[in-house]
C-alpha cells in the first residue's frame, strides 16, 4: 500500500465521516488500510455507506429502492454497481474489500 493510496482513503473516509458519525469506528481502527481487518458484515456497510441514498430501510431516498432488487438483477451484476458506480450511483471499488462488496451484493440479491 503506497502513500498515495492510503491518502485517498483517508480523505474519503474523513468525507463520509461528516456524513455518518457512525464510520467512526470503521476508519478509526485500520488506519485506512482496507485491505487488512475484518470483513464488514453486510448490514454494517450499507448503514455507513448506502443508507444516505438508498434510504434507512432500502426505500429509497435521492437514489432507487432496493427492497426488491434481488428480482431484477443478479448478485454479480450489483456487485459490479457497487464496485465500479452507474450514473449517479458512486463506486466503491478502491473503499470496500472484494468479499465485502461480494457479501454487499449477496445480501442485497436476497431482497425480492
Ligand atoms: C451518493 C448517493 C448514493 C450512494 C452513497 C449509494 N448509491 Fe447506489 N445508487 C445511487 C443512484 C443515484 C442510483 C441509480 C443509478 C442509475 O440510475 O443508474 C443507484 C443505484 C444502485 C443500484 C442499482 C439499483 C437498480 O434498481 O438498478 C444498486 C444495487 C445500488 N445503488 C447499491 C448501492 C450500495 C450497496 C451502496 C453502498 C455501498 C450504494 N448504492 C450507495 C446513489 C447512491
């Protein structure tokens, strides 16, 4: 892991750190290093990341409901979402760890 790179994770997450007070203890432990630590659960991830857009119970807010995305795409075409963004959707690709974004997409899969 170069400077540069942990240097834009620390901005990001100081930049969502103003949105959710609860990323607190998510950049706090790691340093910025997301490759190390623990997976995330599921849950976790989308109240620190998603739940400004998506809405507190996948409702949807400035972004579209995911209660029932699991019917119109697969868990890889949302990883892919997740990873790389859409539209007005960011991507998580350089903030979230692989099997999060793959635990992420399971989960999200499963709502019909
Ligand atoms: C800054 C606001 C924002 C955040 C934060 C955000 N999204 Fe999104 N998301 C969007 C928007 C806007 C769209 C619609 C994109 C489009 O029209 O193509 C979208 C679309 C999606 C879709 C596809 C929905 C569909 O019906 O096709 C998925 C899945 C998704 N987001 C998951 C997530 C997850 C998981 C997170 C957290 C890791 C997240 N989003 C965080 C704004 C956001």
């Amino acid at each position: 892991m170069n400077m540069r790179v942990s240097k834009t994770r620390m901005i990001a997450c100081l930049g969502v750190l103003t949105l959710t007070a609860g990323l607190a203890a998510g950049c706090g432990g790691g340093g910025g290093a997301a490759q190390s630590g623990e997976p995330r659960e599921p849950e976790a991830i989308y109240k620190q990341l998603c739940i400004n857009c998506h809405g507190n119970n996948l409702e949807g807010r400035s972004a579209p409901a995911l209660k029932t995305i699991g019917a119109t795409k697969s868990a890889e075409e949302i990883a892919g979402i997740i990873q790389k963004g859409q539209n007005g959707m960011p991507s998580f690709g350089k903030m979230l760890k692989p099997e999060e974004i793959q635990a992420l997409a399971d989960w999200l899969a499963a709502k019909k």
